[in-house]
C-alpha cells in the first residue's frame, strides 16, 4: 500500500506556495485557499484529493502494462524526476522536448534503433574498422542520442499516459498528447492554464522539495499498479494447468458448449489493451458487448465497434478502430512480434 498523503507534510514541503498574485490564471481560482504578502497560497486539501485520484487512474495504466511517460527538463526538477522514476523502471525526458516525440515517434524510434545499431558495431568489431575522424564522429552521435534518447529507449510504443511538471514550460508537450488523446496528469502552478489537463495536480511546481513530495505519492502509485500485475501473471501461470485440465474434461462431457462460456473462458487469458489504441475502457466497452477476445475482435466491423464505443461512452467517441481488427488478427495467430513491429510502424494504432 501506498504511504498516505498527509497535508502537513506537503506544507512542510511547500507545496502550497504559488505564484505572484499579478501572474495568476484565473482558471485556477478554484484551487487557490487565499492570497498572502502578494501570493497565492494553494488549497492543500484539494491537492491531496487530486494526488488520490490521480494516483489511482495512474496505478490502473501502470497495471494494464502500458508505459507512463514523465517530463520535467527544468533544472531544478530533472535529477529528482531521473532519480525516482528510473526506480519504477518508466520512461522519462529531462533533457529538452525532442519536438514530435509523441506526434512523429516513428521517426524518433529510428533514432532510438541508430543507437541500437551503434551498440552492435561496436560488439561485433565493425566499429573498430572505421577511420579515426569516423570513430569520433559516431561516438558523438551516440552521446547526444543517449543524452536526449536514453531514457525512452525501452518504450516501443505511444505512452499510455504522460506526467508532466510545470505544464506552461512544457506546453508542447501537453499540445502533442492533446492531439493523439493521451491522459495528461501535471502539478500545476497557479500561472498555468488547467483545462488542458485531465488529471490535474494543483502544487508548486518550483520547488525541489515540493516537487520531490508529489513524485514520491505518484511514482509510490505507479510502483503498486507495477506489483499488481506481476502477482496477476503469477496468478495466471499458477492457475494455467488448472484451466487446461478441466477445459478437457468439459470437452469429453460435452461436444457441444455454449459460445458465451467459452468467450468467459478466454476473457481472463486475453488482454485487448495490447491492440495499440484500445485503453482500459475501451476493452471494457469491447467486452460488455461480447466482443471478449482476440478473435472476435479481428471478425468485428470497425462501424460496428465504433457504435459499441460512442453508446459505452462519449470519452471513447474519439477512438478510431479502423486497425483494430489487423492488430487482433495477428495477435489470435500469437503473431506477437509481427503485431510489435506493426506498432512500431505506425502512429497510434491508425494506419
């Protein structure tokens, strides 16, 4: 279980301290407790209830085994950010927003695989055959890709979410994940803008401690989904044999069994959050409506699961499933490497 998010330890942290009052937004009126010596001073109460429910939404991403991105280049926030989120084993930018990290990250993978490539010269000796002037100038290129890169290099696919601090610095970045809907959780300061954000975390974005005080409750949320999951595989794999064993002896009972209780079967063992595109809620819609495995999915109509979406709710409008099917086709093969490298080619899941 996570540690509880005290307010006196945020105060202690001075997470409540915001900005001038001449350099406030007004959306953030509602967060703001009073205004003191020309500042603003942020409703602790409300952080803690939004650090809660952000905690929770994250510690369900974390969960479904998508990546969470975080993003903090300030100088004051990068070394707390590399520190606690490298424990948690998620990926993070400190460095500068490489501009299309989310909306052109097929590119940015082809950067991320050079730096693969370089690795693999040097290993297998092709390295060692270049001129001189040309070792050097490959060195360099894999110290700036490993400075701006190396910290993403394990994530292959678009982040199931992006945890951003101080939002006006990074406005890009809110911008990017905006366009491909992407959650957005951010500590924001009392001279930005929270309508773009979705999970929005009022604190004092400036401050190291105050920054270090939000990261420890979040990443301590990430850390549990992580753990949640790994105990649900084992689960899996303990309860497998089992499963095998008595799908048998229903086989020898029966020819004949219902098509609902071999979708109920099968909806434990597969995980339609794999298809790039479909998130926790969206497979929860596909199941409601019977649509519970990787089989059925690749015999659905795009049309109709675009239906099943828009009536489950209007947040899951926005989805476009025209890929769905592909992606689930391979996936009912066990044509997993295929479908990765497909991911990895496309944007989004959209071809």
């Amino acid at each position: 279980m996570a540690s509880k998010i005290e307010v006196k330890d945020l105060l202690e942290a001075g997470v409540h301290f915001g900005h001038l009052t001449r350099k406030w937004n007004p959306n953030m009126a509602p967060y703001i407790y009073m205004e003191r010596n020309g500042i603003h001073v942020i409703n602790l109460y409300k952080t803690v209830a939004k650090i809660e429910e952000a905690n929770e939404a994250l510690k369900k991403i974390a969960a479904s085994g998508r990546k969470i991105l975080f993003v903090a280049t300030k100088k004051q926030a990068k070394d707390i950010v590399a520190d606690k989120v490298s424990k948690v084993n998620m990926p993070y930018i400190t460095e500068r927003w490489p501009g299309g990290m989310l909306t052109n990250f097929v590119t940015i993978r082809k950067a991320v695989k050079k730096m693969a490539s370089i690795d693999r010269m040097k290993k297998d000796g092709t390295f060692n055959t270049l001129s001189k002037k040309e070792r050097l100038q490959v060195d360099r290129l894999r110290a700036k890709l490993e400075k701006n890169l190396g910290s993403i290099a394990d994530m292959t696919r678009l982040p199931g979410a992006i945890f951003i601090v101080d939002t006006m610095r990074e406005h890009i970045a809110v911008k990017e994940a905006q366009k491909l809907n992407i959650p957005i959780f951010a500590m924001v300061d009392t001279n930005s803008d929270p309508r773009p954000i979705d999970y929005v975390i009022p604190a004092n974005d400036d401050a190291g401690k105050s920054i270090e005080a939000i990261l420890s409750h979040v990443t301590d949320a990430v850390a549990e989904g992580l753990a949640e999951r790994k105990n649900d595989k084992q689960d899996d794999e303990a309860e497998a044999p089992k499963k095998e064993k008595k799908a048998e002896s229903k086989k020898e009972e029966t020819a004949e069994t219902p098509k609902k209780e071999k979708k109920a079967a099968a909806v434990e063992a597969e995980d339609l959050t794999k298809i790039e595109g479909v998130g926790p809620k969206a497979a929860e819609a596909l199941v409601n409506s019977g649509v519970a495995t990787y089989a059925d999915l690749a015999k659905a109509d795009p049309e109709k699961i675009k239906e099943v979406l828009t009536e489950a709710s209007s947040n899951l409008a926005h989805l476009d499933p025209t890929s769905w099917p592909k992606q689930a086709k391979m996936a009912a093969d066990g044509k997993w490497d295929e479908l990765k490298e497909w991911q990895d080619s496309v944007k989004g899941g959209v071809e």
